[in-house]
C-alpha cells in the first residue's frame, strides 16, 4: 500500500488525537490561566503532528526520517510536560496515565517507522 498523503499515516493521526486532549485539557479554569505553560504545551504536542506532516511534504526519505526524529523528540518533550501538568494539578493522575501510554505507543511507533524507512529501499521522490 503506497500512502499518499501524511493524514493517511497512523503516527500523524495518533499525534492528532494526543494534541486534541491536551489542548481540551488546557481549558480548565487553573490550567487556563497558565498562559506561557500553556504555549508550551501545545507548541510541543503540535510539533509532533507538525513535524510528520513536514517530513512526508518534503518527499525525500533521509529528511523525512529527520522529521520524524524531530517529531519522537517533540513527543518526549509533550510527556514530560504532562508530568509536570499533574504536578500542578491541572490533570489527574488518570489523565496523566492515559497521556503517558499515548506518547509511549506513539514514540514506539515513530521509533518503528524510522527503522522502517532506514532498512527499506525507499528513497523518494528527489532521490529517484
């Protein structure tokens, strides 16, 4: 199956999915008032969908896996952050949980998909 567009790619559609919860999370009265926190945040969990998006635009593969290392790294800094939500009490530890099994599931699969792209023979569009 040949993908065409990055919306069809799971990782860009799971990074979607995590920055629709933490920008909704972002809402709450004490968490809304932390405006630079909030720039944070959502900054770092945009970057991961951002920086997929990007990658897969530029159609070649070397700065496509670039991206997605950009993207894995921009997940990690969205966990972290998460952490430090719960330490303001801004989301419950349940919250916290799920935010955390979304980022690992999403670095793994990120993690995968440059392996995949390093040992296949796919070079893309500008290497054709």
């Amino acid at each position: 199956m040949t993908i065409t567009r990055f919306e069809d790619l799971e990782i860009w559609q799971l990074s979607r999915e995590l920055n629709r919860i933490v920008k909704g999370y972002t809402h709450r009265e004490a968490f809304s008032r932390d405006f630079r926190f909030i720039d944070q945040i959502t900054s770092s969990c945009g970057s991961v969908m951002d920086c997929i998006a990007e990658g897969f635009e530029r159609d070649g593969t070397k700065e496509f896996i670039q991206f997605l290392s950009i993207a894995k790294g921009s997940c990690g800094e969205a966990r972290s952050q998460c952490y430090r939500a719960f330490d303001f009490s801004y989301i419950s530890s349940e919250e916290l949980n799920d935010i955390l099994l979304r980022t690992d599931v999403l670095r793994s699969k990120i993690s995968n998909f440059i392996s995949y792209l390093k040992s296949c023979d796919l070079k893309g569009k500008k290497y054709k």
